[in-house]
C-alpha cells in the first residue's frame, strides 16, 4: 500500500468506518421517523374514511416497536442500573482488549487483561437478575434493626 504501514492504515480506517457508521446509524433513526408518522397518517386517514372521530393526538408511546418496560418488566431501578454498569464494563473489556492486541501486538496480554474485564462485566450483570434480596422483601434501608436510625 503506497508507504502506509498496518498501523496507519489502521489508525485512517477505524475513524472513518466510526463516522460513516454513525451517519447511517443517525440516517436510520430519521427514516424510521419518517415511516412512523407515515403509518400514523395512513391510520388516520383510515378512521376517517370510516366515519370515526380520530383522537387529536397520538403519544408517540404507541408508536414504538417494543417498549423499553417490556424489556425490564417491573424490576428495581438498582438492578437496571447494576444491569446497565455490567453492559459497559463488557464493552471496555471488549475496548481494551482490542486497544492491545492492535497497538501492542500481544494477544495474550489482550486476552488477559480484557477478558478479565469482560467477564467481571457478565458477572455484575448477571449478579442484577439473580442476587435481588430486594424483590423478596428481606432487605433492610437505614431504617432496619440495628441501625440506630429512629432509635
């Protein structure tokens, strides 16, 4: 390749493959925009045509393709945020291990270090479904035996 080395002509592709990605990902979002007003319009239209009163307004709530309390059906706000910092501390064990095996040429240390990561990450988000003492009722806030808070 006319003078470039692996690693400049990696450190030119991953920045463009990002904003290209990001452009599609934000053109994406737009269409599917367009296409829910789109169908909306359509569903309008058909009420009318059938002699019912439409309702002045549609919450965008029904319009979404799956809401997001479906996904996390009723659980604490705790566990959804345990359950969120799982999810990143996958994607840095995933960033590092990458970062190392493309920058430092060593797959083992790679593998180590972000896979150290990566499995801590599963562990708490798996932590956030199964170790829930406060769904079964026996957790005490500040307030419990022994705290000395109201006492």
């Amino acid at each position: 390749m006319n003078g470039f080395s692996d690693t400049e002509f990696w450190a030119f592709l991953i920045p463009v493959v990002a904003i290209v990605g990001a452009f599609v990902i934000a053109g994406l979002g737009i269409y599917r925009h367009i296409r829910l007003q789109e169908f909306a319009h359509r569903e309008r239209l058909a009420l009318i045509e059938k002699g019912l009163v439409p309702p002045d307004k549609t919450p965008p709530e029904a319009y979404r393709l799956e809401p997001m309390q479906t996904l996390i059906s009723s659980q604490s706000w705790s566990e959804e945020r345990t359950r969120r910092g799982g999810v990143v501390l996958i994607g840095v064990g995933l960033g590092i291990a990458f970062l190392l095996w493309m920058a430092a040429r060593e797959p083992d240390i790679a593998v180590g270090v972000g896979g150290f990561l990566l499995i801590l990450g599963a562990a708490i988000y798996a932590s956030s479904y199964f170790g829930g003492g406060r769904r079964r009722g026996n957790w005490r806030g500040p307030e419990g035996p022994g705290s000395g808070v109201g006492s």
